[in-house]
C-alpha cells in the first residue's frame, strides 16, 4: 500500500473534488499563489487557474460572507481559515447566514460550502492560534463538522464534505499536517456521520476524534500491557456524531472514556456523555470520564503546553478510574 | 450626511417614455403592500418584529428595472420593497410575513428572511451589512460562471459603520467583480441620526477605494432609475460602483416605534418628498391622467388584498417538517439533535 501524508490527503482531495466538479473554487488567505499557509493547495493553482484558486487579503469576515453567496448562486466554495482561534471572525456568515440559509428560506436553496481550518496546539504557537473551538459549530442547528484522525480520512471525509450540499466545518489537526500513514491505491470517499471502529477490546470503549485518537491508541497499547482490551473508536464526524455506533460500543465494553484535544468543560464530549447517560444508562457498569485539555488558555512554553495537552498517561488513569 | 445633493448625478430622466409608469405602479404595489402590513401589524395579525421602507420605495423600484432575472439582489432587514421590486411571489410573500406554510420561506423567516431564489432575491437580512458579503460572493459566483450577471448589495446608511462593509469594499475593489452597491441613506440608524454614528461621508470612502460613486435623490425614481440603468452596464463591464440614495424613513426603525426621537415638523415635512407623490406629479404633468393613477392604486390594492386572503386561508408550517429540514437530507439514523 501507498504512503501519504495527511497534509497531501487534503491536497489530494482538493484536487480530485475540483477536478470532479467545475463549480468548486478554493477562496482564503495565500492558498493561491503560496498554496497555503501549510500548503494543502500547493499546485492547485498552476493545475486550475487563479479564477479557481482565489487568494484573498486579509477578511476573513467577508471571506466566509462571499463563499455563503457563491454558495446561493451555483459554486461550491472550500474556504481556508488559515488557524481555527481566526474562525471568531467568521462567526456571523457560518452562524447566523450559512447555518440557517436552507431552513430560514424554507428550503428553497442549500449553502453547499466547506470551511476548512486547522486546529490544536503542540507547535509552540500560544493562546491564539492553537484552540480547538469545533464544538461551538457543533452547537449550530445547519451546520456540519469533521474532524478526521489520520490521512486516509482526511482524504474520504474531506470529498465528502465538498460534495455535501450543507455548509460543512471541517477540521484538521496541525500537528496531524506531517503524518505518513500506508493508504489504499483507490481511496474512498467516506460518508460523513459514521465513525470507524480502530480497535476492538472487550474491556472499555475509548471514544476521540483528531489528534487525540492517537493519544488514544497509544493509551490503548499501554493498557493492552496491562491486560486492558480498549475498544477505539474514530469519530471523524462530530455533527452528526455517530451516536449508534458509540452506544453498541458501550453496550459491548459497559465502560466508556470520551477523549478530546479541546477543553474538556461544555466540549463535545460533554454532549457524548450526557446522550450516553441517557440512552445508555443500562449499560453502565462505571463512570464515563472524560479527558480534555483543562480550563485555561492553550499556553505557549513547551513545558505549560505539553501538561495541557491531553496525554496517553491521563487516558490510561481514566480508564483505570472507571474499571475501578 | 446632511450635504446637498449633487444635481449633475440626479438628471430628472422625468419621461413617461421611460416606462414611468410601470415604475409607478411598482412604487404603489410596494407602498400599499406595507400599508396593509402596518395595519395588519396594529391588528395583531402580523407576529414578529417588521421595519417598514414607506418614504424609500423609489430606490428599489429604481435600481430593479436595470436588473435581468439572472440578477441576484442581498437586502436588509429593511427588505420588503427589494423583495417585491424583484419580482417576488407576492402571495408567498403575504403567506410568508403571515407565518404560513405557502409562505416563499413556510414560515420560518418572516419579514426579515424573506427570499425568492427563483428571481435572484437571495434573502432579507436581520445583520446589519451581512448582505454586502453575500452579495460579493454572488458577484464572485457570476464572474466564475461567466454569466454575464451582476450582484447588488442594498444597505444603510447605519450599515456604514460595520467593519464587514470595509472588508466588501476594499475586496469588490481589488477584483474589480460585478456587484452594484446601493446605499439607501435614510439619516438613520435605528433611533440615532446618522450625523451621530458616522465621520465620513460614503463619497469620501468611496474615492478611497476607487469606486466610482453617484449621488441620487433616491425619492425621485426617475432619476434613480436612469443613474441605474447608466451604471449597471458598467458594473457588468468593469467592476463595483456605489450608487447612494438620498432618501427618507417614514416610519420607526421598526412599526410601534412611536419615532419620540424625531422632530414633528421634520416628520410631517416629509410628505413632500414622497416618493409616490413626486412621481404622481410628474405623470401628471406628462399628460396622464390622475384617473388612471387612481385607477392603478385600485388594482394592486385588489391584488394585495387576494394575496392577504389567500395567506389567512393557508394553514400554518408544520413542526415535523420544518425540523427535517435544518439539513438537505440526514444520514438515516444521524437526524440532528
């Protein structure tokens, strides 16, 4: 099987969506002539032109205002937000215009636009462009959010959503940018709201999204040395999240752990675990814990940074918290 | 923004050749529309927050008949004449700010959502300036597609403030794309005059951004027709241009607003400047007779009270539907929550 890294899976779904559908245009700061500030549209230009590789000044306001209008008259427009913490500027156009667009006109016309945008710390790259804010979308009725874990997904979840016909945020790990993993030759597109199983286990169900997936696999692998079986689940989706696939989980391991880079209070695990609490109270045999990043700022200094972050040693006492 | 208007911008095209009258009968199709509605709205019938644009018909009357179908318009909460110049279904629109399920939104915009993508009308909006990104997107769009079409921003003077119109400006500028900006300036924002929220003219950053920018007496819709019917060709050929109305709100920011704020002899001199009258009188004076004018006003006064009764014998939105509708279509099993 094939190497690729996740920064060229985005690069690479970039191209095929474009090259599949005439009406998709990129539009955001340098992702033309530079090819992105991290390079996930590097060659895109010189591949379809300038009129489809829109580079723009510095608006991200009127940036994601102009792709909800492209959106009404015809295109499919990808915006690049070139750090998640950039995205309170985009608040209005994805909030109050993009989310409600196909409800508030009863249905007339859809937003079909994504908005792609990295998050998550690990660089050194302080308070203000480190955050992961995905579960503010999440809490938007209209909006979509992805946030896949390795380069395969990116890859099929990004496809998805520039075909999706719902404004779609979608979310990738910075520090994920460099990762290689082995890909199929034919990559599939993947259906947005499913999660993927990556482990199986009888003793506990990890859930995570992102980068955290592989702080989860790693506690997993500590655990397994413990004669602990985690279970991993991949959300990649996190509005829709795919709440059967978490609840036939639990109802297999009776022991559920939600790990996620973003602070933990009023996260998307908040909301995991409460549904869980609900429809799956009788599979309960512990607590459901979760890991998140604390209540504070994401911290610049590699030492602050690195005790912020959610590491696999506080999976592993998680898990051993509710096995208890 | 008190300055004179500029009499070389405004030539009174005043000529019934022009097709004034149809102009007319538009101006009396949006003014009785919102007639009925403040009524209805003083009787209860009317639920929600509505702003009426009584006293600035003649900027969208106006600037519509330089506009094809393909044309794509974003307006304001101030929006129901925009909406109705396009060309809207004005049974859906009546069914709409009535909160019915024929409405053109089924009920789930009312009076600040209204839209009909099927004329270009992409949407009435409750966020002071957010329509100027929609519309340089639509602008974006048409440029991509090679359409030939233009995008047309209306906002107010009081949108002036919102950094986001910065942002549209300087980007319709250095892209030199198709999209019209109509500023209606109506000395108001709200309940504070313009003079109080602003320290610029439009003309002034207008010229910073090198957009080529008309003053209109935007009660006159003649002349605000013939700067629009000038300019559209060179938005479509060239790039953005600001065509600023100066016009007039009758009534409150929104109805029940008892306007406490506002001078009486100001209010009451505002008759003058109608924008019906002005354009009455200058039929007249063409040689048409008041008659007919009367007549027309009969006509869309039938029309509007068959698309008000045909609202209130529509039924209600259902709950179901509309919650099935937040997404095109949900994965089975993934319906959001």
């Amino acid at each position: 099987m094939p190497e690729l890294r996740y920064l060229k899976a985005i690069n690479l779904a970039l191209a095929d969506a474009m090259a599949a559908d005439p009406s998709v245009i990129l539009i955001g700061e340098d992702v033309s002539e530079a090819g992105g500030a991290f390079g996930a549209s590097r060659g895109l230009r010189e591949r379809f032109g300038a009129e489809r590789i829109v580079d723009t000044p510095i608006s991200e306001a009127a940036i994601a205002g102009a792709a909800v209008g492209a959106a009404l008259s015809g295109l499919r427009p990808v915006v690049e937000i070139m750090f998640m913490d950039f995205t309170t500027l985009v608040m209005d156009a994805m909030v109050n215009q993009a989310a409600k667009a196909r409800f508030m006109f009863g249905g007339q016309s859809s937003v079909p636009m994504v908005l792609r945008t990295p998050h998550g710390g690990g660089l050194g790259a302080g308070p203000q462009h480190s955050q992961c804010l995905e579960a503010w979308f999440a809490h938007v009725p209209g909006l979509k959010v992805v946030c896949p874990s390795d380069p395969a997904s990116a890859y099929g979840l990004l496809r998805a959503a520039i075909a999706d016909p719902d404004p779609v945020v979608f979310v990738e790990n910075k520090a994920l940018y460099a990762m290689k993993a082995e890909v199929p030759a034919e990559l599939p597109i993947i259906p947005l709201g499913q999660a993927a199983t990556l482990r199986e286990g009888r003793d506990v169900s990890i859930i995570a999204y992102g980068a955290a997936v592989h702080t989860a696999l790693a506690a997993a692998s500590q655990l397994a040395g413990e004669g602990v079986e985690a279970e991993i689940l991949d959300l990649r989706s996190i509005q829709p999240w795919d709440e059967q696939a978490v609840l036939r989980s639990l109802a297999k391991t009776h022991r559920l752990v939600v790990v996620h880079e973003a602070v933990e209070a009023f996260g998307v695990g908040a909301e995991i675990v409460a549904r869980m609490a609900d429809i799956g109270f009788d599979e309960l045999d512990g607590p459901i814990v979760r890991v998140g990043a604390p209540f504070m700022p994401v911290p610049f200094s590699k030492g602050l940074e690195t005790a912020y972050l959610p590491s696999a040693e506080r999976v592993v006492q998680a898990v051993r918290r509710t096995l208890a | 923004m008190t300055e004179p208007l500029d009499p070389s911008a405004a030539p009174a095209g005043h000529n019934a050749d022009h097709g004034l009258l149809a102009l007319y009968r538009s101006l009396v199709l949006i003014r009785c529309s919102e007639e009925r509605l403040s009524a209805m709205f003083a009787d209860g019938e009317v639920p929600g927050f509505i702003h009426l644009s009584i006293g600035q018909e003649a900027v969208s009357v106006g600037v519509m008949a330089a506009l094809t179908a393909q044309d794509t318009i974003a307006s304001t909460h101030r929006g129901h004449g925009h909406a109705i110049a396009k060309g809207l279904s004005l049974d859906g629109f009546f069914a709409e700010l009535l909160a019915r399920d024929t409405g053109l939104c089924r009920g789930r915009g009312g009076s600040m959502h209204v839209a009909d993508m099927s004329v270009g009308m992409l949407g009435a909006n409750g966020i002071v300036g957010a329509g100027l990104s929609i519309a340089l997107g639509s602008a974006l769009a048409h440029r991509t597609q090679k359409s030939g079409a233009v995008a047309v921003a209306f906002f107010g003077d009081g949108a002036l403030a919102e950094g986001l119109v910065h942002e549209c400006l300087n980007m319709a500028a250095l892209w030199r794309l198709p999209m019209l900006f109509v500023c209606e300036n109506n000395g108001w924002g709200e309940f504070l005059p313009t003079s109080k929220q602003l320290s610029f003219a439009l003309k002034d950053l207008a010229a910073a951004y090198r957009i080529p920018h008309v003053l209109v007496d935007g009660n006159d819709v003649a002349a605000v027709a013939e700067a629009a019917a000038r300019i559209v060709p060179e938005v479509r050929a060239d790039g953005p241009r600001i065509i600023e109305c100066m016009t007039t709100r009758v009534r409150g920011h929104f109805e029940g607003d008892a306007q406490k704020y506002r001078d009486a002899d100001d209010l009451a001199a505002l008759s003058e400047r109608d924008p019906l009258r002005i354009t009455a009188t200058q039929l007249v004076r063409a040689g048409i007779a008041e008659d007919a004018l009367a007549s027309i006003t009969e006509e869309v006064k039938a029309r509007i009270h068959a698309a008000v009764e045909a609202a209130r014998a529509a039924p209600g939105p259902g709950f179901e539907a509309a919650l099935a509708d937040v997404y095109t279509a949900a994965p089975a099993g993934m319906e959001a929550r």
